[in-house]
C-alpha cells in the first residue's frame, strides 16, 4: 500500500536521510548523471535530501560518488499515473560532504 503524505506545494522540506525509496531513484538516474557529466560512477549513493511538492515532486539529493567526493542531484518525479520515471534535471559536482544541500 503506498502512504499517502500531505504537504504543501511550494519551498523545499527540511532534510532528511535518504532511505530505500530515495535510492532507488538514485539508482534510475544514475546512468543520466555519467551521460551528463561524462563520468562512470562506481559509487552513487544518497545521503541526504530535500522534497518539493510540484504537479509531481522535486527532489534534490545530495549523493556521495567515491573517496571524499559527492554530487548535488535534481531529480523530477512525474505524478504516478503518468507512468514516466525519474529525470534528472541538474547534477552539480565537485561538492563535498560538508557543502549545504541547497538550490
């Protein structure tokens, strides 16, 4: 069953820790992020995140890529009954793990 979670569209959330869900969706733009950047990835896991409520959901993830270096992530999620998965709308690199994860 999935939970349903009510919040006002506008401002990004607060932070939060990355959990299964989030990582999947780390994981489904992994591939777009190397085509962006150019890089291959061996590591691409999240660590933290903040949500936006749209006609769908923003997200922006801050994802640790190897060694001491990590990437800030902007993920679209089109509502569910568009059927469409997860796009990847910006990735910044060369960020670190103390950088503020911000827009």
């Amino acid at each position: 069953m999935n939970k349903v979670v009510c919040e006002p569209m506008g401002g990004f959330s607060d932070v939060k820790d990355v959990d299964e869900d989030i990582q999947k969706i780390c994981d489904n733009v992994k591939s777009q992020a190397e085509q962006k950047t150019g890089k291959t990835y061996k590591v691409f896991t999240g660590i933290i995140y903040r949500s936006q409520v749209v006609t769908g959901r923003n997200y922006l993830i801050k994802v640790h890529v190897g060694g001491d270096d990590h990437v800030h992530i902007l993920v679209y999620q089109a509502l569910p009954y568009t059927g469409k998965g997860p796009e990847l709308v910006s990735i910044r690199e060369c960020k670190t793990s103390a950088d503020i994860l911000d827009v």
